[in-house]
C-alpha cells in the first residue's frame, strides 16, 4: 500500500516534506525560534478548558484531522465542532515533546489527553503545523491519534530492536 494515497485523501500531501523536515529538525533538538509559536501554542490548551473559542488560532483554510474522522475543513467547521466537544465537559492536557521553527512555520509534536471528571477518557498523540499569517500564528493542520501515546524519547535514546511481548499473567 502507498504512504502516498492516505496523505492525498486526508490533504497531508502537501504537506509531507515539510513535516520530514521538521522531524529531522526537532529531531536533532532544536527548538530555536519556537518561543512565539509556543506561547500561541499553550492558548489552545487554556482556552478550551475555559470555555472560550479555540477556532481563532486556526488559519481560515485549517485542517483538524481526528481518529476515525473525516477532515475538518475550515475556521467556522472547526468552531462548532470544537464548541461541541466543550459543551462535553471534557478537558484536556496537552504536553509537547517536540517543536521547531523554520521561517514562517513551526511544529509541535506531543501526547494529550482528554479527561472527564477527572478521569482520562482519551489519550493520544497530537501533530499541529502552524504558519505565520501576517503578524500572527495560525494552526494549518492539526492531527490527533488516539491511542497510546508515543512514548517520550529519552535525553540519550537508541534503538533496541521492536518492543517485547510480556506472556500473559
């Protein structure tokens, strides 16, 4: 099966050697210039826990991408359904462990979790592109994978083969 036909149904084609570079970018650990679309960044996650509209950090043409779904396409679409998933009464945390900028756009990579009541009802991992608009950050493209999160790369990594299976207990 070809990476090539999901990345074009989802929109993400145009997007593919943009994010290689930013995973070979922060994947070295820079974080260099990220300071302005990180302060934007932590808005969303303050934003919808109060209540208040999130769809403004994202550009008019965004795209919200979440498991299982369709597309969101557009501010106004995103708007009601993030307005719709607040009404829930969920919350959420959102942690980054990777992020750069390059010129006009930056990444940020991380696990997040959706609670209720206290309670993690959802966990996954999150991809946001942002782009500078002007003067302002703006999110192109956001993408949430539920599931378990990917695992956060410690300071000196490397790789031991696939992960071991425990024999049943």
């Amino acid at each position: 099966m070809s990476l090539r036909r999901p990345l074009e149904r989802h929109g993400l084609a145009r997007l593919a050697p943009l994010l290689a570079l930013f995973v070979l970018v922060g994947g070295c650990g820079a974080r260099a210039g990220t300071a302005v679309p990180m302060a934007r960044k932590r808005l969303w996650e303050a934003f919808f826990n109060r209540g208040d509209a999130v769809a403004g950090l994202y550009a008019r043409n965004a795209e919200l991408v979440l498991s299982g779904a369709a597309p969101i396409r557009g501010r106004s679409t995103i708007r009601a359904a993030v307005a719709k998933m607040v009404r829930s009464g969920v919350k959420v945390r959102i942690d980054t462990d990777r992020s750069a900028a390059v010129g006009d756009l930056a990444y940020f990579f991380g696990p997040y979790r959706v609670l209720l009541k206290r309670r993690v009802v959802e966990h996954g991992t999150y991809l946001e592109v942002w782009r500078r608009h002007g003067g302002r950050w703006l999110i192109e493209l956001d993408v949430n994978a539920t599931g378990t999160p990917i695992l956060r790369r410690p300071r000196h990594w490397s790789y031991s083969g696939p992960p071991r299976r425990q024999a049943p207990r």
